[in-house]
C-alpha cells in the first residue's frame, strides 16, 4: 500500500486555483514538500488531511479515501502546525495529553505516553511549565510530541524548523531522521528550506503554483545540479567564451572584469579551461570548484518549467 | 539527554470514538476559567441575590415558628414573594441576569476567544474530530458556567423550599422543578450559542466585553424607551434579549403571560422565534469560522 496516492487532484477558492491537476504516488518514507509561498504546500496538507475536499479528483493517504474518511486518516496522521497552536493556560504534559485524548486514547494512556513522549524529546524538566514560558525550540519539540502522542505512522510537519536558531535546528532534524530511519514513521515535511530536505528526506517533491514541478529522489535532484567553476581571467574574454559555450559549458555570471561563473557538462576535465585559455590569449588567473546548492538549483528547476521563481 | 539516549516507545492500544473528544475539550475549557481568581470573585458576587433568597426563605421559615400575626407573614411572603411559586424563581433568575452577562463576557473570552487568538484552533482540528465535536466541547463548558449560576441555585432554592416547609411540596410542585430546567435549557442554549459566536468573532476580553454589554445592556435600555416612552409597538421589545428569555422563561414556569410586567409585551411565541433565529445565526456562523480554512494557515 502506497503512503499517498494523489489521482487529478485541484482545489479551487472562488476563482483562484490553489492546486491544479495533481497527481502523485509516494511509498512510505521521508518526503519533502518543497515550495515558496503561495505554491500550494497549504492546500495540499489540507487536503491530505481530510479538512478540505478537492474540488475535482481523489486521492488516499494509507489507503483511506480523503473524501470520505478524513476522521480515520486523521487518527493515522500526526500533524505538527507551523503557528504555536498552543492552548493558553496549559502545562507541558496536560497539552501532550489532551492531544492524546483528542486523538481517541482513553486518559490514562494518554497522560502516561504523553510523560514518555516528552522525555523521548528532553522536555522531561520542563513538562509541568506553564506553555507561555516555553522558548521557541521548546515549543517546536512540544509541537512535535503532541503529533507523536498516539504513536502515528505518518507525520505531516509544517515548517518544522521556522525560528529555530542552528542549533535547536539541528536538534530537530536529528530527531525527526531518527524518527523516520529508526521508528519507520513516514515523514512527508513541507518546508521551503532546502537544507532542511536534504538533511532529512529521502524524496521530493517540488510544488510550484499549483502544479507538482518535479518529484524524485533527492539524491537524483542532487545529479541535476550542474558542476560550477569560478574562473578569473585577464585579456578579451568574447572568443574565449564563444569557444566555451561550443563545448557545452554554460556562462551563468559574468560581471564584464573578467570574473565569470561557469557551469560545465558532465565529464568536464578541468584542463579543457587552461586549453581553450592558450588558444584564445586569454591568462587564465584563478580556477575554483563552486557547485550549484539545492537551492539555486530549486530556483532553475522552477525558471526551466517556464515559471519565474520567488 | 539527548534523544539519542532515550528509547522512542511505540503505542499500541485502542483508539475511542471520537465523540470522546467533546469532554477533554469542555474539561481544558472549565480548567483554564476555573483558575482564574477574577472568576471566583465574579461568582461570588453573583451568588449574592442566591444567598439573599436563601436566607430569606430560612428567615421566614424561622418566623413561621415564632408567635407572629398570620397577616404579617403573608404581607411579608407576598412582599418579597419568597412564597415557592413559580414567580419567585422567574425574580430570582430575572436577577441573576446581569452577573451571568459579565461572567460570561470573562468566560467567553477565555473559552474560545483564546483558541482564535492564539491559534488553538488548529491544534484541535487537525485532531480524528469535527467540527461538531469541537463546538459541542466549548458549548458544554460554557452550559456548566450559565447552570452553576442560575439553574443550580434555583434548584437549591426550591430543594430548600421544601425542606422548609412540607415534602408535599416536592410533589405537587413538581412541574415548577421541571420548569426551571427548562428555563434554564432556554438560557443555556441561547447564552452559549451567542456567546461562543461572538468571541469568535471578537476574540479579545475586552471587545467582548463591550459588545457583550451592549447587546444586553444597551438595547434593554433602547427597547425599553422605544416602547415605554416613545410609544412603538411591543414588538420593539424583541430586540432585547434578555426579555425574550424572560417571556419563555415565565412560559417553562407556567406563569400567565398577562402578568408579565411591565406591559405591554410581545407574545411569547414571538421571543421565542427571536430566540431561535438567533440561536440558528450563531450556530451558521460558527460552522463557516472554524472551516477548515483556518486550519493551515
């Protein structure tokens, strides 16, 4: 059984289309769900979580309709928000239990796994605070716990690291890849930080106005990336860049004093530069590797479907 | 230690059914007023027109015992009109009236203002719930807070009346017991329904407050001088709410309309159908502000 199964899947509000005509199938795992604002990462887990019905197509999420059965596929779903979502007023381990409770479990139960789930996340000290005087990464952690309380297979995190400084980010991607490497929950992470995919997914998927741009592997994504050189030359640099691009190498910068970026084909040797150099009296003063991040190449995998990026 | 250290337990057990989830939430709810000291303060305040009855049944009762004219207790009796008739618990909730208002502008805000306002809300949807659920969990804390101030005590006041006088009195007015449920019903239903609608809409303690007030406040004041003084029809006095539940209230009690002061007013089918639209826009707002629109920002 397949984790997410997507069949023409478009939600429209009024006139504005939020998603359209999206398919996709995702086997359990770690799943990113990249997109800038506005592309339908939004929609999308509303809709994955049974709280708004597509406006035309059908999908399942472990195998429960998400027309139909959005009670069930809730229960098998912990959902932690990006905003606090917190109950004013509430301790730690009260709010992790009331969640328990929400979800089905009788109170006891909940009230014991919420203790244990908290300890798991090293919120042991702090559970019995008041959840005002949580600090940020507390707050995510405590986010966290509430989503995991009644032991889900699937968790749907919203920008799970939003405020986070590097190292309670850090802290958090640990956890949620134990999660997902160690205790098998499938993590679908909707995120618009790159690094934060990398990290922890092991496939993506990239949205982009309503329309699925590009799903894979993230290691595949990676491939994709073009080999980048930082060359910086002296001498008329016009013949030595026509015989550059006449080897496939593509010219992304060049700021006119002889600074240039340039991505190369695979297979590229790096003295092909010096050679071409010689040819065309061009010295060449300075070579250095500089390879396309995940996120320029996010942004030109966007930019190559005919979209302009944020 | 890091999480590295701890082991991730798994959970195996028996999930309930979801309508479960409608007492944790009235439960979370009732904890966070119920830890307010203002609260208490408030209900204190409002349980003195109770105590002010309470004792004044005990009072005649004791002087019932004491060598008195029969026409001084009567006169005293019918002057208050602590006589255990369907009259004293209409006064008595008539007088509750205002401290319920200001209880529940603090209760309202705290009870569902706050989830709008600190983005609960999807805490609680995102959860195997409906919106159903969720409503009736709020409904339910707030019915406790308008019970615990009028249909409680009044049944604490009939319980005393007839432990005071005769246990006769427990059957042959048995019908006034069932009326003040019922008025209570009506006041529960209507109070909560508005109440939760509006700290949806206003969220904040104050804004409700003040919107609270006016509601009950001001337009009592505006339908009174509208027909007592500038002479419009009775039915002028439907926009206060308050008297609405008033004229159904006196029907629950069996109290003949025509004795309803001061007159003229409108029918009591009239409040009734006031009371019920209102009822039926509360609840159709409710059902579109917590869509699941609100759910992920």
């Amino acid at each position: 059984m397949g984790l997410i199964d997507l069949d023409h899947v478009s939600r429209w509000y009024g006139s504005q289309r939020a998603l359209c005509d999206v398919s996709l199938h995702l086997e359990p795992g770690r799943i990113g769900l990249l997109g800038p604002n506005g592309a339908g990462k939004s929609t999308l887990l509303k809709i994955l979580l049974g709280l708004l019905e597509p406006s035309s197509g059908g999908g399942t999420i472990l195998g429960h309709d998400l027309r139909r059965d959005g009670t069930l596929l809730r229960r098998a779903i912990g959902y932690m928000p990006e905003a606090d979502a917190l109950v004013p007023g509430l301790r730690g381990a009260d709010y992790v239990a009331l969640a328990g409770e929400l979800y089905g479990m009788p109170r006891r139960q909940a009230r014991r796994r919420a203790h244990e789930v908290l300890s798991y996340l090293d919120l042991e000290e702090a559970r019995y605070r008041l959840l005002e005087e949580y600090s940020t990464g507390m707050k995510q952690r405590l986010k966290l716990a509430q989503a995991l309380v009644h032991d889900p297979r699937v968790l749907l995190l919203d920008e799970p690291t939003s405020g986070l400084d590097p190292a309670g980010r850090e802290v958090m991607l640990s956890l949620l890849l134990t999660l997902g490497r160690e205790h098998g929950k499938s993590l679908l992470l909707s995120t618009h930080l790159l690094g934060d995919v990398e990290r922890v997914c092991d496939t993506v998927v990239i949205l982009h106005e309503g329309q699925v741009l590009s799903q894979g592997h993230v290691d595949d994504l990676r491939t994709r990336r073009h080999d980048c050189y930082r060359l910086q030359i002296q001498g008329d640099p016009s013949a030595y860049l026509e015989e550059l691009r006449l080897e496939g190498a593509t010219v992304f910068q060049d700021n006119r004093r002889g600074q240039l970026r340039v991505a190369v084909p695979p297979g590229w040797r790096t003295r092909t530069f010096f050679a071409l150099a010689d040819l065309h009296g061009v010295l060449l003063r300075g070579l250095q590797r500089d390879d396309e991040d995940l996120e320029a190449l996010f942004h030109r995998v966007i930019e190559e479907n005919g979209h302009h990026g944020r | 230690m890091g999480a590295s250290l701890l082991h991730y337990r798994p959970w195996r057990g028996r999930f309930r059914d979801p309508a479960w989830s409608v007492w944790p939430i009235a439960r979370v709810g009732l904890g966070v007023v119920l830890r307010r000291k203002l609260f208490w303060g408030l209900y204190a305040l409002a349980l003195l027109f109770f105590l002010m009855f309470f004792f004044g049944q005990y009072l005649l009762a004791y002087a019932d015992t004491m060598e008195l004219p029969p026409l001084i207790l009567r006169q005293a009796r019918g002057g208050l009109q602590l006589d255990g008739s369907g009259v004293m618990y209409r006064n008595f909730f008539r007088l509750q009236g205002s401290m319920v208002v200001v209880v529940l502008a603090l209760a309202g805000s705290m009870l569902m203002g706050n989830d709008f306002q600190f983005g609960s809300l999807p805490f609680y949807l995102a959860k195997p719930l409906t919106p159903r659920h969720y409503l009736v969990g709020k409904f339910l804390a707030v019915a406790v807070f308008v019970n615990l101030l009028t249909t409680v005590p009044a049944l604490a006041l009939f319980a005393q009346y007839g432990l005071l006088t005769s246990s006769d009195y427990f059957f042959e007015h048995a019908d006034l017991a069932a009326g003040i449920v019922a008025y209570g019903l009506v006041l529960t239903a209507c109070l909560s329904l508005l109440l939760l609608a509006m700290a949806g809409w206003l969220r904040r303690t104050i804004p409700l407050i003040m919107a609270w007030t006016t509601l009950f406040f001001f337009l009592r004041q505006l339908a009174f001088a509208l027909v007592y003084i500038l002479g419009y029809d009775a039915r002028w006095r439907l926009i206060d709410l308050w008297n609405d539940t008033y004229l159904v209230g006196n029907a629950c009690l069996g109290i003949e309309h025509g004795t309803v002061r001061p007159l003229p007013q409108p029918e009591t089918y009239e409040a009734a159908l006031v009371l019920g639209a209102v009822c039926l826009a509360c609840l159709t707002y409710l059902n579109l502000r917590i869509r699941a629109v609100e759910i992920v920002r």
